[in-house]
C-alpha cells in the first residue's frame, strides 16, 4: 500500500521538540526573551486592534513599512516584515535557493538556519566558529564556491554571544561574489555596545547583496507577536515579499511593533539595563573561572563540553539552553533571577 510522502528534503528535519518547561516564567533564562513587560503604549494600540479582529490585517503593510522608513531612513520598499525574522528567512532562502544551490553558515550558530536552508532543498556547508567563539569569515569565504547563492553572518552570533568586526565583514564583503546574497542576522543590533562591531546597514549602503536582518522579539519584547523584517535593496526585498504568505502579520501585531518604535526612550532604558545586567554576569562569571566568551547579545554562553546536562540539571530552578556536548546558553533576565543563577554556577563550580 502507498501513503503520500513529503519531499525528500524533509527527512533530516527535525520535528520541533520544546525545551523543559521552566518551573516558573520567571526563572525561564532559556530563550533570550525580554524579562520586562510591553513598552508603554502597545498594550493600549494592539487593544484597539483586537477590537477588530474580524478584519483581515493591511497586507500592505503600510504603517510598519512607514514607521522603519521613518526610522532608518531608507524608503519603505527596502523592507519585507513577516511572523518574526525565522520567518523572513524562510521566505528569504525559498526566493533564493532550490536544490543544487549551496548556502554557508557558521556552525554553532541559529537552530534555525539548518531547518530554513534544509527545507528548500539546498547543500549546506557549515564553517565551524574559531576556538574564541566567533565567526571564521576567511574560511566561510574560502567556502563559497560557484554554486553558493546565500551566506549567513550572524552578529552577535546565537548561541555565543561575540560580534563580527566591521572590518572583518568588510574584507569578507570583498571576498564574496557580488551574486551571492549575504544574510547579517541582527536579533541582537540593540544589545551591541561594541564600537569596532559590524553595521549590517552601513554594509547595505555600499552593496547591493546584503540583506539584514531584525526583530521586534528580543530587546522590543514582542517575541510573543512574531515580527520580524528585513532590509534590503528593493528587488531583494520584493522577492522576499512575494515569498512570505499574505496576511500573515496581524494588524495587532503590525500595531504593537509600530507603537514600541514610537517608545524609543523607554527601550533604551530597558536595553540599556540588560546591557548593564550582562556585563555584571559575564564578570561575575569570569570571577568565578570560568572560560565566557564576549558577549554583545542579552545571553552568554558557557562551553561546558561533558558537563552541558549536568550544569543545566544543577541550576534549577533556573532554566537555562543546554546545547549537549558543546555549551549552556544563559539568557539576562531581571536582576534577581541572574544573581540565582551566578550563586548556581558558583556552587557547580565548588563541586567540580
Ligand atoms: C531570536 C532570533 C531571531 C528572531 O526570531 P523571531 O522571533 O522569529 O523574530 C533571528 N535570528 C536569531 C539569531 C535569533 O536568535
């Protein structure tokens, strides 16, 4: 007997399996989430809209698209939203990759990336981090070959936490075709304090084959409403748009994001809090012995090799993102629950 069956390309993907559940929210510093509540206004803007959820969403976009052209200075047609930036990858890498096509990534990075590249298809080749945790951007260049139509460049890198240079994104530019798109995932811009750190915008100003990459889930504290866009050159853009399923961004969605872009002043607040809060974690950490790389996301990250299940099991009740045999992701959360899991670490350390 016969079934229907599901591409090949299917096969290797996992079904999405979630973490342990965190005895309490509170203690959840397992997926890089904003520890504070919505940004004052949005509460009241994605009301109005819940209000008319008998309307489908402005496909267009229009008000969004308005917004970020307002802020970053570039018209509206250099920007393509959809459910959360995974999502505008999906759309991204559909619209540039089919089977016999190359894409190169960092390896450890995103969970993401092999899941969207896998699924249209494509050949993946994984260039490893150097021993410091960071991109090695020679090797991934020296691993594009004629058939490499995507590269991503995540800065800062998830799960690590260290940036790439501007400099090095540069002489990297240089060394890849001019038709090989470069994806810079940048979740993390506003957590950045680095000077010397990559500017995937002011990459974009000078080619036409960068493609950033943003999200209002991380220091915007929306991840719960998925959006997320990208900025690119018009007809990079235009074909992620046509990619991306329509209405898929909710009016209330569309209207939260465009309301914490108007909260600017509190959001730097609030960034700047957890920037605080992660420097005195990775400070307090090194104090303890331990090997942390830099760090200029709102995580960081421990390579705990053997000892990744234990140390998770160790510092409950805070629930961290284990990476088994590599490393523990270990996201800012509020003050309180941080200084629970230095005492943690401090006593894993004690024992081993
Ligand atoms: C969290 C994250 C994203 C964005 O996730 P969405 O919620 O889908 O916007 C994108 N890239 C990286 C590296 C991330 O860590």
């Amino acid at each position: 007997m016969s079934s229907p069956r599901a591409r090949r390309a299917l096969d290797e993907i996992p079904v999405y399996r979630p973490g342990k559940a965190a005895t309490s929210e509170d203690h959840k510093l397992s997926s890089n989430e904003n520890p504070y509540a919505p940004l004052p206004g949005v509460m009241e803007r994605a009301a109005v809209e819940l209000g008319r959820i008998n309307r489908y969403p402005d496909a267009g976009m229009t008000a969004l698209y308005g917004a970020l052209s307002a802020r970053l200075g570039l018209s509206p047609d250099h920007f393509a939203a959809g459910t959360g930036s995974v999502a505008v990858l999906f759309a991204l890498l559909n619209a540039h990759l089919e089977a016999g096509d190359e894409i190169v990534y960092a390896w450890r990075s995103f969970e993401a990336y092999p899941i969207a590249a896998d699924l249209t298809g494509a050949t993946t080749v994984r260039v490893p981090l150097r021993p410091d945790a960071t991109h090695d951007l020679d090797a991934m260049a020296a691993a594009v070959t004629d058939r490499t139509r995507v590269v991503i460049v995540c800065t800062p890198n998830n799960p690590t936490g260290p940036v790439v240079s501007a400099a090095d994104l540069e002489r990297f530019l240089d060394a890849v075709p001019d038709d090989v798109l470069v994806v810079v995932d940048e979740a993390y811009v506003e957590f950045v304090r680095d000077p010397a750190a990559a500017d995937g915008l002011a990459a974009l100003a000078s080619r036409g084959n960068v493609v950033v990459l943003r999200t209002f889930s991380k220091a915007y504290g929306l991840a719960g409403l998925r959006v997320g866009y990208a900025i690119a050159r018009p007809d990079v853009a235009r074909s992620i748009r046509k990619a991306t399923p329509p209405f898929a961004v909710t009016d209330l969605s569309q209207a939260a994001a465009v309301a914490s872009l108007d909260a600017q002043d509190a959001l730097d607040e609030r960034v700047e809090a957890i920037v605080q809060e992660r420097v005195a974690m990775v400070a307090a950490l090194r104090g303890q012995g331990w090997q942390v790389p830099d760090t200029e996301a709102n995580f960081v990250w421990l390579p705990l090799g053997d000892d990744v299940m234990d140390f998770a099991a160790a510092v409950d009740p805070v629930s961290v993102r284990p990476f088994a045999g590599e490393g523990v992701r270990i996201s800012i959360g509020a003050p309180e629950v941080n200084a629970l899991l230095v005492e943690r670490a401090a006593a894993w350390r004690a024992l081993h």
